[in-house]
C-alpha cells in the first residue's frame, strides 16, 4: 500500500485551515515544527486551491533560504581562504623580515669583526 503524504487541510469546525510540516533543517531558523494559518473558507474546492498555493510559495521560501544558505557557507569558505592567504603571505613577510634583520645583524658583526 502507498504511503499518504500528510495533508495540507485540516477541517476546524466549518472552517479550513492549512498545515505544513517544517523540514527538520529550517526548524532551528523558524522557531517551529509546522506551519498553520486558516485559509478562511468552508468550500472544500476553495481550500484546495490555496493550499496548494500556499505550499507552493512556502516551497519557494524554504529554496530561497537554501540559496542563502549556501551563498552563506561559499562566503564563509571565500572568507577562509582569503584569510588564509593572507596569514600566509603575511607569515612569509614576517619571516623575509626577520631573516633580513637577523643577515644584516650577522653582517654588522662580521664586518665589526666581533664574531
């Protein structure tokens, strides 16, 4: 036997109402496990028909937040390997410096003629 998706309606007294199960990975960013709203209508046909426009939308939301989400790992990644490089570059600079000094330093006392 197939299995049956939840529903999108719920009858409440005469009234419909729409219910979405949030996927586990947006819960912590919504603050809740599903999402109901009443879509004001006793007319099952009605009902139906926003629903399925509702999820729709609430299916673009949750690609938009993937969206953002990944521009925000590929920056946080971007971000790392900037710094990266520049501790790098800058770690090079350093020890470029410090062997300069340390060479002029060996130079001064080899021509002072203190070894």
């Amino acid at each position: 036997m197939p299995s049956k998706s939840p529903s999108l309606l719920v009858l409440n007294r005469t009234t419909y109402h729409f219910r979405k199960v949030v996927p586990h990975r947006y819960r912590w960013l919504l603050g809740r496990c599903e999402i109901r709203t009443t879509l004001q209508t006793s007319y099952l046909r009605e009902a139906r028909e926003a629903a399925n426009a509702l999820s729709s939308r609430i299916g673009e939301m949750f690609l938009r937040i993937d969206g953002g989400l990944a521009m925000k790992k590929l920056f946080e990644q971007d971000a790392k390997q900037l710094a990266n490089q520049w501790l790098a570059h800058e770690s090079d600079r350093t020890r470029r410096e410090r062997l300069s000094r340390h060479g002029h330093f060996l130079l001064d006392r080899l021509l002072s003629g203190n070894s």
